[in-house]
C-alpha cells in the first residue's frame, strides 16, 4: 500500500472522475454522491503521506520510478518531500470541499462538472509528485484543460475572452518551459530525471536562458506583475469552485515550480536575476494592492488581492534565506485556505443575489450574521492578524527578507496597511450597514452545508495561526536542505 | 495572604494560564450561545473576567513576594534554529497591569449588564469585551515580541468590532475602519521593530534580547545609504511608531475620537483604560532597549507633550460628552508618554493606573448621564443634572478632580511625579517640554470642569419630556461607578511611593544612571504628605485651580462670556475646531491619493498599458500581420511557381557569390 500511494493519490480521482462522467448527466444525484465519495477516498489515501511523513529527511519519500518510455529513458516518477507535501494534502482536501459546496449551486451537466474537478485533482497532485521532466510537464498542460473547460462551459458572461486569455497565457508560458526541458535533457546526458537535473552542472548564460524559459512559465501561473491580467478575468468569468481551485492550488503551482525546478537546477541564475524577481514582487504587493483598493467586483478584488499575497510568496523566495522561504510555502498554504474561503463566501452571497457587484449590497450582516462572523474570520486571514494563518507566512517572509536587506521588509510590510485597506472597506461596504436593497434584506443565513464547509476552513485558518509549528515540521527539513543546495554555484570550473 | 492560600496546591503554570483563559471561555460562551443565552449571556463572561480578576490579585500578592514567573507553554513555530514559544512572563509590573486590566475589565462587564440591556446585540457585546479581555491579558503576560503582537493586534481587531458596533450605522463603520488602518500603520512600524530585533538579537524571547541589547551599544546601520543610525534608536523609534498608534500619539492619534461611535463601555475600557495605554506598557517593558538611545527618548518626550497640550485645547470646543473625555484621553496619553521620554517609567505606569481608574470613571459616568438623557450626548442639551442623579454627580466630581490633579485625588500625584520628572529630565527639549505639561494642567481642569458644569450645573436645556424622565441609574451601573470612585480617590497617596517611585516596579525595569530621574526623586522622598504639601505650592496646583474657577466664572455663572470670547479668538476656535486639520490632510492627501493611484494603476497601468499594448495588442499585431500575409497566398499556381523560382535563383546565386 505504502509503495504507491502516491499513485492512488493521482489516479483514484481520475478514474473516479471517469466513472462519475460515466454516470451521466441524467442522474444527477448519483453523480454528486459519486463525486463525493471518489474525492473522500482521495483524501483518505493522502492522509499517510502526511503520518507516515518522515521529517527528518530532504529525500524524496514514498518513491515509485517504473520506466515509462524507454527509447527516450523517460520515467514514472514520484515522489515527495517537505516542499511538496502539503500541497497534495491541499489538493486532496480541498476537492472535497468543492464538491460538498459545488452541491446545489451547479445544476446543468453535473457529471461532467464534477468529473472535471476530480480529473483535475488527479492531475494537479500529478504536478506535485512528478520528478519526470516529461511527466511533470503531461500532468502541468493536462491539468489546464480541465480548468479551461469549467471556466469555458459554467462560467458566466465573458467566459470565452475569459478562457482564451486564460489558456494563451499559460499555455504560451508553458511550451518555453519546454524547451528549456528539452535543453536540459540532452545537456544531462539524456535524462528526464529532474533530480539530476539539480546536480548537472551548467554555465551562466545557459542558466540565465533556462531561468528565463522557467520564469515566463511560472510567472504566468503565480501570476507576477505584468503577466497578471487574466486572472482577475478568468475568477471573474469561472464559477465559485473554479475560482476556488485557481486561487487555492493552481496558483501554487508556479511557486511550487520556482522552489522545485528554478532555485535549485539554475541557482546561479536565481541569485543573478534575483533583484529582478524581488522588484517584481515588491510591485505585486504594492501596485497591485492598490488595485484591488479600488475595485467594485467583489471577486475581482479577492483576485487582486491573491496577487497581491503572491507577491509575498517569491518574495520569500528570492531572498535566498531558510526563514523566508519556509514563509513562503506556508503562506502559499495559508492562501489556499483563506482565498478559498474568500470565493467560497462570495459564492454564498451570489447564490443568492446573482450579483458580484460590491454596491448592490451593504447591511448583509443585518440577515446572515453567521455568515458574516465567519467572513470577518476570513477577511481578518486575508489581512494576517496574528492567530490566523495570513499572519504566519507574512510575518516570516518579512523577517526573513530583513535580514537580506531592510527596505524589501519596509516595502513588503505596507502589505499590513494596503491589505486592510481593501478586505476591511469590503467587508465594511457589503456587509456592514443598514440594508438599502430590499433583495438583502431577503437573504438567508448559512445551511447546514455552507456553514459546515466555511467552518471547516475556518478551523484551518485558526489553526495554522495559533500553531503553525507541526506544518512548518514537515517543511524543516527540506527547505534548509533546498538552502544549502542553491548556495552552491553550478558553474563548471 | 489567606484567601489565596489554596491556589498554592495547584501548578503556577495553571493559574497563569487561567487568567487569559477564563475570559476567553467566557466569550466563546457567549458569542456561540447567544442566540439561546440572550439576556443571560452575561454570566459566563462575568464570571470569566470575575476569576481573572481573583487570580490576578493572588498573581500580585505573589510578585509583592518576589516570586516571579518565566516560561513557556508551548512552541509556536521554529523559525530556522530559533524557536519561538508562547509563554509568559509574570513579574510586579506584568502583575500590576493584570489587576488594572481585569479590575476595569470587571467594572465594565457588570456595567454593561445595564447599559446595553435591550440592544439586540447583547451577547455579542459580551462576547467581545471578553475576548478584549483575553487578548489584553496575552499581551500584557507575554514573555516575546510574537505574542505581544498577538496581543497588540487582537485587542485592534476587538477595538475594531467595537467600534463598529452598531454596525448599521454609517458613521460607526467609518470610525472602524479608520481606527484599524490607522493601528496598522503603527503596526507596520512595529512589525520591522520586530523584523530588527529578530536581525540583531537572533531572538524574540525578551530575556534573550534584553541580554543582548548592551553588545548592540555602538552598532550603526544605514538604512538609507550614508546616513549611520544608532541600531538601538532605529528598533526604539519602530517599536515606537507601534505605541504612536495604539496610544494614539500625534500624528497616529486620529482614530481615537472618532472611536467614540462606539458603545460607551467599551469606550471605557478599551479608549481610555486598557488598550490605549498598551503602547505606555510596551515602552516601559522595553524599558532596556530605551534606555540605551537618548534620541529615542528625546523623539518620546516631544511628541507626548505635544499630544499632551495639544490633544487638551481640542477637548475645549468639542460639545459631545464622549469626545470631549476622549480629547482629554488623547492629552492624559501625551503625560504618561512624556514620562516614558524622561525615563520615568514608573511614573507613567503610575499615571496609567491612576488614569485608568478615573477615566474609566468618567467614561461609565458619562454613559450613566447619556443613558438618563435618551442618548443625548450634546452638553448643550443637558445641564442641571445633579439633583435627578446624585451618585452619578458624586462619582463624575471625583473623577473630574482627579483629571484635574486636584489634591488629594489619584491623579494629582501621578500627574505631578511626571511633571516634576520632566522637569530633571536632561534630554534637550526637556526644559520646553516641562512647560507644556505645566500649561497642560490648566486646559485639563478647564475643559474638565466646562463640561461637568454645563453637565450638572446651571438650568436644564433639555426638552421637557427628557426632563421630566430624569432618573438616576440602576445598580449595575451605580456600583460600577462606586468601585472606580474608590480608587480614583485613594490611589494616588496610597500608591505613589512604591508604584510610582518604582520601588515595587524595579525588578522590571531598567534605567541608565545619567537618565534617573525619579531616582533623583526618589533620593529627597518624605513620603506623600510632603509631596503634596510641596505641590500645593507649585505651579500645575495653581493652573488647575485657576482652570475650575474659569470654568465655573465661565459656565456656571457668566454663561455668555465663552461666546463672547470665542468671537474676539474665533481664528484660535477655528484652528482647534478643525482639529489643527489632521482630518483633512488625511482624506484629501492621503485616503484620495491612495484611491487615486489604485485607479490609475488599474485603468492606466492594467488596462491600457498591459492589457490594451501588450495583450490585446499582441492578438490585434498577430491578426494585422496574418491579414497583411493572406494577400500573398492567391491560390493561383502560377503566383506560387514565379515565387519558387524567384527564391531558387536567389539561393544559387547566393552559393555562387559567396560561397563559390
């Protein structure tokens, strides 16, 4: 069992997804129930990863490597250390949330929508695990067809521009990555192994060049300031489990793709563009923040925001120091809980309303105060007060970069301003207030449903906060080791 | 002493950690049993504060002992090689703040039972003054910067939802906001304080850093290039720009009145008694990092001054109760932020207390009459109160007399102590400083004594239907006033030898020889009979005094003679109406050009350059060129053979040129 749970982990939701497409459109109820049980066994099947998760090693655990296509010494590879496993536990468990929360909302071609999600877990988990230059690569194009799909078939008015843009943009950025691959599979002696991409030995200008081709791909995805323009459209475009998948996973991936492929395969070239990459995340914190101060769509401004709490991410990143990048990955988990929540509680309201727009309402606590204290819980994530998880990750990045040098803590740090700026005169203009639309004054509090999946993540949020010590355990080990890997030049001598 | 004896069978880490716990559990009571609990949900968090405050007692009979207590209770996070517990850290002045805290804290909790009887938000007010009362308790007993700010930002968000209270009110929602942005923006400074200490101390246990501050003695860093700064002054004036804000210190002090949106008991407890003065606890814990950056505690002794006179004449022209003890707020805040400047630190922990008793007083006091008045809160609708609410007459007397600093009430002695401190003081500016302070003990007793006259005093100008309903408070909210009237009255003589000389604070607190000052008092101490003998012969007595008299010449006989005067002053009125116009510069400079560049950034930046040029531009380039393309494809064969033809005599002739 042990041996491949990674590979239930990828493939028990795809072939669950093929199974509840299989069911069909016209039994709906089956498919819910279906989906339901596919996504709670794909948990259940990741839940050892993390028990069984040693941490004293910066090894890949729970390895699986068959050979795959032998003519071009491609593998099945698998594995997972400190960086990667939380993100496939946050894949897993939150698809089970999607599906709880998708369970009303989405009436037309229910199978086939939540088929999609199951499909895309598998393949997203698929990301976090690959160690196959090839595999990762099938498993980072496939996992964007599902995304397209949900976007282009159940989102809202714009949903083509929003799709194409959507799709263009990663896609474009993804074929360079290819070829850097390929540069690096003849340049290693003919391998596809993406650890020994990180021991071979490469020149400056070839680093600079992969670095380049790496960047455009994961910048997209992260998305960094100026490759950012389609996500505000394409959260605005998708429906609420969409969007919640987007800002909770598959924005990580170009994180993950920066920790797991940029950092330690070209490390000279990190150090040397890294100037590059902090001003680029100093932007994101400081532009883009004020952006998102003054959007009028609700969803537009969480997607703003995201970016924004990115930026904190590669910033963490590119300061090169053991505390900031362990900031980093758990902000990126922090961001998957509360963004999530976020969308999940404009999903709530435009239920109800049909509206994104921040001024058709005002005075919604008025008539769904539960719902209300539990989007204070999540606003007050989004703006990192301490004892929720949105403090953690911020509070080590700027700690970590002032070490490296003050002025990037300084800037970063008016994240603490511009973030409570925008989230609290959100929340002070549709939720607080006395009712002026007669339709909030309608509205029904939480079900049973909402309530269990908002107060699921809200325990999440207060206990990354209160103790984030067990899930920077996991992370320990590896990061130092991902540290001292990139403090060693791989320019031949 | 005996009624604590039976704590003794049970761990000490226990009994510390009930104190922040039982209140939390009484706010988690209420707020999720508040839909059933209703107007029973005042039990739990009674009760809750009520154990806190018992233990909190026994906490402070141990420290009068010398048994002290420093730990851990568990790990956080270990950041790199560092671990960062929460714990605490017990001594007399962690132990003097508890009781103050929880003292007020209980005051105000038995108070509310009557103030916000029949509001629809009864046990969610519980349920957050509870949880007040946990995150204060964590910040106070904090043993490292993380928890601290914990605690710091917590009691902000509490404070927050307070404010915003009633929250279908525009105004109170606004008052939010504003308090939040304007907290974090001294968070913000208080963060990278953090981030420095992290850098230079490789810690944030107090302990560890302390040890550390006296290798740190000499080291420069250049935060702009060329410049060398002190480190120590560097971490003190981030650490301060935090107390700025939370103190609410000129400039950071906008938020405070506008707080006054919010229910008067938390107005009480949070705007005047306990989360204001966090800033004053923090810098006086921080009291070995100050002492080493004569700078720092110049830049602190200037700016409390400032608040200190400043924040007082504002109080003069304001009319609504509340503002008027919340401008008073702001001025007593500038003292104790003066003393911490002049490095008597026990003095301002001293005033703190003595404050926190009569302010609290005043506060709940007001409320009692706002409540009386149908909540009215324009002194000129009032007057003449005295005869319908005599305890809270009495009790709002006393508190006014000892804002006032009139002998023998508590705040005549913390208040003189600071002065007299500043005065030694020989920071540059200390001299300029004394000054202000001295001039500040005439506004207070005037803008004081303005509003308890034309509170209690002269004809009644409120409607008759209000008039006729005049009715003293009830118990829950007479006792309260009592219990704070106590100690506003004794406090002062009582305590002013081991609190605010410090005797009973030394083990907390470090002062450098060359900045001693209450030292320096502390070495001619006669005992308090003496020193109030010798106040009664200075100025600050006088100048209170004399501002009672004008206020009673002004607003209790010669009611005509104030708008005479603010006619012939009326630019001074103006200035002091507009607040010296912090409120202004704020919405039109700062709140507008944030918006203004969010747009354009958004409009500009987002929409024309990047997604217009660059993105669209890119598709509307590619679809221009294919357009221009198509035209060469005809589809006739003999366009496409002539093509061919012409491209393989350029390639022969090419390899025959140049390569034959």
């Amino acid at each position: 069992m042990n041996a491949s749970l990674l590979s239930y982990s990828i493939w028990i939701p795809i072939v669950g997804g093929l199974l509840v497409l299989a069911v069909g459109d016209r039994r709906a109820a089956l498919a819910r129930w279906l989906a339901l049980i596919v996504s709670l066994l794909a948990f259940a099947v990741t839940i050892p990863l993390y028990t069984g998760f040693d941490t004293h090693t910066a090894a890949m655990q729970f390895s699986e490597r068959v050979s795959w296509i032998p003519s071009l010494n491609i593998y099945y590879h698998l594995g997972v250390d400190g960086i990667s496993l939380w993100f496939i536990l946050l894949t897993s468990f939150l698809t089970v949330l999607v599906v709880i929360s998708s369970w009303r909302n989405v009436q037309t071609r229910v199978a086939q929508f939540m088929a999609a999600f199951l499909i895309m877990e598998g393949m997203m988990i698929g990301v976090f695990c690959a160690l196959d230059a090839i595999l990762f690569y099938v498993f980072w194009e496939a996992m964007l067809i599902p995304m397209f799909l949900i976007i282009g078939v159940w989102g809202g008015r714009r949903r083509v521009y929003a799709t194409i843009k959507f799709f263009l943009y990663t896609f474009l950025g993804s074929v360079l990555m290819l070829v850097a691959l390929l540069y690096l599979y003849f340049h290693s002696g003919n391998s596809f192994d993406l650890l020994v991409y990180q021991h071979t030995p490469l020149g400056m200008t070839a680093q600079i060049l992969i670095f380049i081709a790496f960047f455009v791909a994961f910048a997209v995805k992260i998305p960094m300031w100026p490759v950012h323009t389609w996500l505000p459209d394409a959260h605005v475009e998708a429906p609420t489990a969409g969007s919640v998948v987007l800002a909770a996973i598959m924005l990580k991936m170009g994180a993950y793709g920066f920790l797991r492929l940029s950092l330690p395969i070209v490390p000279d070239a990190s150090h040397k563009l890294a100037w590059l990459m902090i001003l680029l995340s100093l932007i994101a914190i400081i532009y883009v923040a004020l952006v998102a101060i003054v959007q009028e769509d609700m969803k537009k401004l969480v997607a703003y925001s995201s970016i924004a709490h990115m930026g904190f991410v590669t910033l963490g990143f590119f300061v090169f120091d053991s505390v900031a990048i362990e900031g980093s990955i758990i902000q990126m988990l922090s961001h998957g809980f509360i963004s999530a929540a976020m969308f999940l509680c404009i999903g709530v309201l435009y239920d109800r309303m049909h509206t994104r727009n921040i001024k058709a309402y005002g005075g919604v606590a008025n008539v769904m105060p539960i719902f209300a204290a539990l989007m204070m819980l999540f606003a007050m994530g989004n703006v990192g007060l301490p004892g929720t998880s949105g403090f953690v990750g911020e509070f080590m990045v700027v700690l970590g970069t002032y070490q490296v040098n003050p002025w990037y803590a300084i800037l970063a740090a008016t994240g603490l301003i511009t973030g409570a700026s925008y989230t609290l005169w959100l929340f002070k203009r549709a939720i607080f207030g006395g009712i002026v639309h007669p339709e909030v004054a309608a509205l029904k509090d939480l079900d049973a449903r909402e309530m269990l999946v908002l107060g699921t993540l809200a325990a999440f949020t207060l206990l990354l906060g209160v103790w984030p010590a067990p899930f920077l355990d996991i992370v320990h080990t590896s990061v130092q080791h991902l540290v001292a890997q990139i403090a060693v030049s791989k320019i031949p001598a | 002493m005996w009624v604590f004896d039976w704590l003794n069978a049970f761990p000490p880490l226990l009994v510390y950690l009930i104190i922040p716990l039982a209140p939390l559990a009484g706010s988690l009571v209420a707020g999720f049993g508040g839909w059933k609990l209703q107007e029973q949900a005042h039990w739990a968090p009674l009760t809750g504060v009520a154990v806190s405050f018992y233990l909190a007692l026994a906490v402070l009979f141990q420290t009068l002992h010398g048994v002290d207590f420093y730990g851990n209770i568990y790990i956080w996070a270990v950041l790199g090689h560092l671990q960062v517990p929460i714990g605490f850290d017990v001594d007399s002045l962690t132990a003097l703040m508890l009781v103050v805290v929880t003292f007020v804290s209980l005051c105000v909790h038995l108070y509310t039972i009557g103030y916000m009887h029949g509001d629809p938000g009864y046990a969610r007010f519980f349920s957050y003054i509870s949880l007040f009362t946990f995150s204060m308790i964590m910040l106070v007993m904090s043993n490292n910067f993380l928890q601290l700010f914990f605690g710091w930002e917590a009691v902000g968000l509490v404070s927050y939802l307070l404010i915003g209270f009633w929250f279908q009110r525009e105004s109170a929602n606004v008052a939010a906001l504003k308090a939040f942005i304007v907290n974090r923006v001294g968070d913000f400074g208080f963060l990278i304080g953090i981030a420095a200490i992290y850098h230079y101390c490789g810690s944030l246990d107090y302990r560890t850093v302390f040890a550390m501050v006296p290798h740190l003695v000499g080291q420069t860093v250049e935060i702009i290039p060329g410049h060398p700064w002190n480190v120590l002054t560097w971490i003190a004036l981030l650490l301060f720009i935090g107390a700025m804000g939370k103190s609410a210190q000129v400039p950071l002090h906008v938020w405070l009145p506008e707080s006054m949106e919010g229910p008067t008991p938390i107005s009480a407890l949070i705007h005047a008694a306990t989360m204001v003065t966090a800033g004053i606890f923090m810098v006086a814990r921080m009291s070995p990092i100050y002492e080493q950056s004569a700078t720092a505690l110049t830049v602190i002794l200037l700016i409390g001054s400032i608040t200190a006179l400043f924040m007082g004449l504002i109080g003069l022209v304001q009319n609504d109760i509340k503002r008027i003890i919340a401008y008073s707020t702001l001025s007593q805040l500038g003292y104790m932020t003066a003393a911490l400047g002049a490095s008597a630190f026990s003095a301002a922990i001293f005033h703190l207390m003595t404050h926190a008793f009569f302010k609290a007083l005043l506060f709940l006091a007001a409320g009692s009459v706002i409540h009386a008045m149908a909540n009215e809160q324009d002194i000129r609708k009032m007057g003449g109160l005295r005869k319908a609410m005599p305890i809270t007459y009495i009790t709002f007397l006393i508190g006014g007399l000892a804002l006032s600093g009139i002998p023998p009430f508590a705040g005549f002695f913390s208040k003189d102590l600071i002065i007299e401190a500043v005065g030694i003081s020989t920071l540059p500016g200390a001299g300029w400083a004394e000054f202000i302070l001295v001039a500040g003990a005439f506004v207070t007793a005037l803008y004081t004594f303005r509003m308890f006259f034309m509170v209690f005093h002269g004809k009644p100008r409120m409607d008759p239907y209000i008039r006729d309903h005049l009715h003293e408070s009830p118990w829950v909210i007479t006792v309260p006033l009592i219990a704070l009237a106590i100690p506003a009255v004794y406090a002062g003589w009582a305590y002013i030898g081991p609190v605010g000389l410090g005797h009973f604070l030394d083990s907390s607190l470090v002062i450098a020889p060359q900045f001693n000052t209450i030292g320096e008092i502390a070495a001619h101490w006669q005992g308090a009979g003496v020193f109030l003998v010798h106040g009664l012969e200075a100025w600050p007595f006088w100048l209170a005094v004399a501002g009672i008299v004008c206020a009673a010449y002004f607003y209790a006989w010669n009611t005509g003679l104030p708008e005479w005067l603010s006619r012939i002053l009326s630019p001074a009125a103006w200035l002091l109406e507009s607040k010296y116009g912090f409120d202004t510069f704020n919405n039109t400079v700062l709140v507008r050009g944030v918006i203004q560049f969010g747009r354009l950034f958004w409009h500009v930046g987002d929409e024309k350059l990047i997604d217009g040029l660059m993105v669209n531009g890119t598709a509307f380039g590619i679809g221009k060129l294919a357009l221009s393309w198509r035209k060469v494809q005809t589809g006739y064969i003999y366009h496409y053979a002539f093509a061919m033809i012409i491209g393989l005599i350029l390639f022969m002739t090419y390899f025959v040129i140049w390569k034959g």
